[in-house]
C-alpha cells in the first residue's frame, strides 16, 4: 500500500465512506480513530445511528460527515400502520436536531 496515492486521490475526489454497521464496527470511537490521522476522511455511519440528541451529538462531535438512520426511524409500525404523518414530523425532528448539533 502506498498511502501518498490514496491521500492524493482523496483529496482529488470527495468521497463519503459508509460504515455498517457503525455501532459494531466501533460506534464515534471509530470515527474519531479515523479521523485523527486522516481528517479529510467524510464518514456516514448506518446501524446504530438513533434519531435522538444523544445519539446524534455522540456521532456528530466525533466528526461524521452525515448519518444514515433507517429501521430506528422508519419503523416497522410506521410502515405497517402507513402513518406517514408521523414519519414526516419524526424525520423533521430529527433534521432539526443535526441542524442545532451542527450550529453547535
């Protein structure tokens, strides 16, 4: 492995690396393992990512790019019960809370 080709190609193309499943693989300690030596790592953690402040601020402050939050937003009753009403106020909710982590 020749790292100064891969830090020459990263830097050349943005490129969001996924991490599933993030709680397994380490959770924001990874990313923070990560980020350390290679800041200009832009990391999405799926699985293990909950749509609440805790879990958001944990993954934001350890330096996530963006985050996928599937069956823990999405979930089974939404779908089954088609209450898409209150999908939307959940998903909204939860955009809310990055914004704020975000703003810090």
């Amino acid at each position: 492995m020749k790292p100064p080709i891969r830090i020459g190609i990263n830097l050349a193309r943005p490129v969001i690396c996924k991490i599933f499943p993030g709680a397994q693989v380490g959770g924001p300690a990874f990313v923070k393992a990560v980020k350390g030596p290679m800041p200009w790592t832009e990391l999405m953690p799926t699985g293990g990512v909950s749509p609440t402040k805790e879990s958001l601020t944990e993954w934001f402050s350890a330096g996530i790019a963006c985050a996928g939050i599937g069956s823990k937003l999405t979930t089974k009753e939404i779908i089954d019960s088609e209450n898409y009403a209150d999908l939307t106020t959940k998903v909204k909710e939860t955009i809310g809370m990055i914004a704020q982590i975000r703003e810090g």
